[in-house]
C-alpha cells in the first residue's frame, strides 16, 4: 500500500552514515557504474522503444524514470512480505501511459513490461544478493556474476521462445493461456477503445467481480480467529481458475487435495518432503514439456 511506497522512498533517499572504509568499498558496486549503467541501457530502451514498437523516445526515458521509484517500492514489499508485486508494478505504468498515450495499445503493453521487469528483477536481486552474502560472496562478485547472466539469460529466453512459440497467434489460447498478459492486454484495450465501447455485460461483470473480490478479503479479515478452518476461498484463486485452461486449476485442486490428506495422515514426513516432492513435479512437468517441444519441432513434425 501508500505505507510501503512511502517507506522506500524514505530509505531510498535517506543516505548511509557515511563511514565507508577501503574493505567495503572494495567489495562493493561502484556508484559509477549504476550511473554509466542507466545511462547507457536507458538510452537503449528509449531507442528500441521507438525504432520497433512506436514509443516516443522521450515517453521511453518517463518509463525508465518511473522504472526507478517503482523499484524502491518493489524491493521494500519483497522485504516485508517475501512477495515482489510483479502485476502491481505494471498496472501503475499501464495507468500512467493510459493517461499519456491512450490511444496505442503497444505503447500501454511495453512500457509496462520496461517498469514492472526491471522493478522485479531489482526485488529478487536483493533475494540473490541475500543468498550470496550468506555463502560468503561479496555484492561486486555478485554483480559481475549477475550482469554476465544478462547474455546467457536472454540467449535462452529468446531462442525459447522461438522454439516454444513459433507462431504468436497461439499466444492466449488452451497450450499457452499466459493469464497475466491477457490481464495486461485487457487494460491496454480498455484504455485505448474506453469503457463505453465494452460489452454492457462485461461492464456488469466487471462491478459485480469487484463487489465479489471485495467481499472474500472482508470475510477473511473479519472472521474470528478462533476459528481453525479457513472458510472464505481465496479470491486470488477464484481469478485465476477463471482465467486458467480447465486442466491447470484442476491440477491445482488434485495437489492441494494430495498435500492436505498427506498432512493430515504424516504431518512430521509432510513436513520434510512435502515442499521438495512438489518442486520436483513441477521442475519434471517443465522439463518434460521442453523434450516435448523439441520433439514436436524438430523430430516428429
């Protein structure tokens, strides 16, 4: 909320204590190169923003300035609540450039994903560099380690999206729903065409979910805490089966009805292998998927 943008903002600009001795300033990022850094691959964005999808460069360079202030924000909810608010920080920019450039949908969509990925990939640095202070790793080793993952990272992002996605029109339907782009194109049409050109039972639908969203977190604050079960479904999860293809909320049923009888019969072997059996289907249904892909692509087409 306002009290987590607020709060960053306040420790974002309220300086250290100034005390810097040699060994810190060996081991940590220069200050230098977070200023060469945005100056450079800002630039970058505000090009490629206006050579390839019509954004006006300047347009480009308010993107890359909100990107700032949406990452101190990003990063103090990931402390607080353990959750970087990934669609949050998108909706803000899409909100903003609605106001701006209303009338192109391309710009709403791209300008979000500039704020909202680097305002995440800021939150779960912090995640990383955690984890390497914990291993002994000091924030410059971590840095250079992180800006060489740029290039291995973007080489098999975009060579697997041309392998997964060799036609976009796919994108949306039952092999690649992609809820949280629907949800992000939905606003950019709104937007662009205005409310007064959707479907009167959409706007319906729009009030009454909201009404519906309101409600369930009401009930949940508001219901006793002496009660040990949890009535009030999760409207989070109500969205998304609405969203999702039949068989993915399905599948989150199964496994949540799996988990809960093996709590129930062995909390204590639960409790050990729960979490790790889990990660492994997943991190199994992924791989399978990419064998598949290949296959499909290249083997058996």
């Amino acid at each position: 909320g306002w009290r987590t943008i607020a709060r960053a903002l306040r420790g974002g600009f309220g300086g250290g204590s100034g005390e810097v001795d040699d060994i810190v300033t060996a081991t940590e990022v220069p200050g230098k190169w977070f200023v060469f850094g945005v100056a450079l691959f800002g630039a970058g964005i505000a090009i490629v923003g206006e050579v390839w999808f019509h954004i006006p460069w300047y347009l480009g360079i308010v993107a890359v300035l909100m990107t700032f202030f949406l990452a101190l924000v990003a990063a103090r909810a990931t402390g607080e609540t353990d959750i970087t608010p990934i669609g949050a920080m998108g909706k803000i920019t899409q909100l903003t450039y609605g106001v701006l450039i209303p009338q192109s949908t391309a710009a709403n969509l791209m300008t979000a994903s500039i704020t909202s990925n680097c305002a995440t990939s800021s939150a779960d640095l912090l995640t990383d560099l955690k984890s390497g202070y914990l291993l002994g790793a000091n924030p410059r080793r971590q840095f250079v380690a992180q800006f060489l993952g740029i290039f291995a990272g973007t080489t098999a992002m975009v060579g697997g999206f041309y392998l997964f996605v060799p036609d976009p029109s796919v994108l949306g339907g039952a092999e690649y729903p992609a809820p949280a782009a629907q949800a992000w194109k939905a606003v950019a049409e709104v937007f662009k065409l205005g409310f007064e050109n959707m479907h009167p039972t959409h706007r319906s639908l729009m009030l009454w979910g909201g009404l519906v969203g309101l409600a369930l977190v009401l009930l949940e604050k508001l219901r006793p805490k002496s009660w040990k079960f949890n009535p009030v479904p999760s409207a989070t999860g109500i969205g998304l089966g609405m969203i999702l293809p039949f068989q993915y909320p399905f599948s989150l049923f199964i496994g949540a009805l799996i988990a809960w009888a093996w709590k129930k019969k062995s909390p204590d072997h639960a409790e050990t292998y729960l979490i790790p059996v889990a990660a492994g289907l997943i991190a199994g249904v992924s791989i399978i998927g990419v064998v598949a892909a290949i296959l499909n692509n290249f083997v058996l087409k």
